[in-house]
C-alpha cells in the first residue's frame, strides 16, 4: 500500500452508487491491510479493508490546478500517467506511474516537504 495519513481515497460504493466521496486517510494499519479515512468535515473515521478503497482520479485534481510551481521547478498534470516534473531550466521528466491523486500527494510531499495545499474534501 503508497497510502499514508493525509492521503485522498474513495470509500467502497454502496450497492448501486459509484462513489464520490473524497476521505482523507487518518491511519494505515500494514498488519491488518486496513485504512481509516474520515471526510475533512467528520470527527470519526471509518475502517476499511485495503482492498475496499479505490484511489482518487488524477482528473480530479486537474478540475482545481493543472500544475504547481515550487523552487523554480513544475509539476504538471495531463491526466492519469501523464505527470511531469520540470526542473529549472530542464527538460520534462516523465512520471507515468502517477495515475492517482495519493500518488500525487505523496509526490509533492517528497519533493517539497509539505503537503498539498488543495482540499479535494470539499466536494465531499
């Protein structure tokens, strides 16, 4: 599991309903292969099989930013496995395993030490 605490998932959809609904990962459990999620406006989280969840849409992301600029490089996204990184000056590096938006996530995190300042859970 790439998941850590912070991270965007879509919970298991309910009989009938493709799920929408964006939780933010509060803990990730390797020994049971269980995550608890909660929506950014809920107190109390929900457990869930690893298995059960499903990763965000990277076009979820691309409704609020196309990219993001930090220390004079970019993160570009053109949609799932279309992910670049522009270093100052440099050519694009390619990031074709970023297909999710907790990919993302965990992206920018490593490369800048903070975490991403968009709040998917809104829409929630």
């Amino acid at each position: 599991m790439d998941l850590r605490p912070g991270n965007y998932i879509h919970p298991p959809a309910a009989a009938g309903d493709a799920s929408s609904r964006y939780l933010r990962v509060v803990s990730v459990d390797l020994m049971t292969r269980t995550v608890a999620a909660k929506a950014d406006f809920s107190n109390e989280p929900e457990t869930f099989n690893a298995g059960e969840i499903s990763g965000c849409a990277l076009e979820a992301l691309m409704d609020y930013i196309g990219g993001l600029s930090f220390d004079g490089h970019s993160l570009l996204i053109g949609g799932a496995g279309a992910v670049s990184v522009i270093a100052a000056g440099g050519a694009p590096i390619e990031l074709p395993h970023i297909r999710y938006v907790h990919q993302f996530q965990n992206l920018f995190r490593s490369l800048t030490g903070q975490e991403l300042p968009v709040n998917l859970g809104r829409q929630s």
